[in-house]
C-alpha cells in the first residue's frame, strides 16, 4: 500500500513537467478570413479590391507605396527557451500606376538572411580606465570648494 502510494505522489508531482514538453504556439501578423493573399490575381484584381477582400496590409513599402505586405508567423517556444519561428509567410503585391495589381510574390522563413547588427556602441579615441583605476582614481584627488557667482573672490558665498 505505502509503495502504491509513493508512486501516485511520484506521478503526481511529475504532472506538471509535461506543460514542458508540448511547444506553445504564438500567432503573428494577418490572419486571412476567407481570401488567402495568394489567390490576389495580377491584371483582376486592383487596389480597392484587395483592400475589401483582405483588409488593411500589415505595412506598406517604405519609398515605394505601391507596394504592400500582408505578413504573419507562427512561433513556437518550448519551457524557458527563446521562441523559435516555424512558419513565415510575407505577401508582397504591388500595384500599377493605375491601381491595377501588377505582382503578387510571396517569401517564407527561408527566403530570410541573417543581417549582423552593428553593436549600439560607439568606439571613442582616449584612454581606457582599468578596474582598480576606476575604484581608486578618485583618491587623494583635491576638490575645489564651490564658489558664488555673485562674488567670484569669496569661495565661501558669504558677506
């Protein structure tokens, strides 16, 4: 009996260990209703329809705003780890002059590149402090007693 009991407390206390092992999925970006932005047709379709059958794009082009992208993810974390992407999907269409769609191209995840951010710091010419002459830099440096504008001879500001 205590052994059935040491083992229904083992698998008890192991429950929650099993969260950890199914992924949590996280959803991104457009959702499409009825209309994939696919199945936009280059020459059929144009600018108002696009508009009515897929709703507002995610973004528009930045120099370019006859371009516009519909785009989403799927992300899976598991436990504590960092999530990763599992599912892109970027809809770029552009249109002509004459609100026409002239182009409907779609990228996913591995149409992506790695781009190497430059590092938030700037280099600075001069001398780097060590760790011991930054603590004791300061010691025996004299300070100057502060003096009042009003009377610049007399460091004690009084009269």
């Amino acid at each position: 009996m205590a052994r059935l009991s040491l083992v229904a407390a083992g698998l008890l206390a192991a429950l929650p260990l099993t969260a950890c092992l199914s992924p949590a999925r996280d959803f991104h970006g457009y959702i499409a209703d009825e209309v994939q932005p696919i199945d936009i047709k280059p020459g059929d379709d144009t600018r108002s329809t696009v508009l009515a059958q897929l709703g507002s794009p995610s973004t528009e082009g930045l120099f370019d705003t006859n371009i516009w992208f519909y785009y989403s993810d799927i992300q899976e974390r598991f436990a504590f780890y960092r999530p990763k992407v599992v599912e892109r999907s970027i809809i770029a269409i552009s249109f002509s002059e004459d609100d026409a769609v002239d182009e409907v191209v779609k990228y996913s995840v591995t149409d992506g590149q790695i781009v190497s951010y430059a590092s938030r710091e700037t280099p600075t010419r001069g001398r780097e402090l060590g760790f011991w002459e930054q603590i004791f830099g300061t010691v025996g440096a004299v300070r100057l007693p502060n003096t009042d504008e009003t009377t610049p001879g007399n460091p004690t500001g009084r009269r």
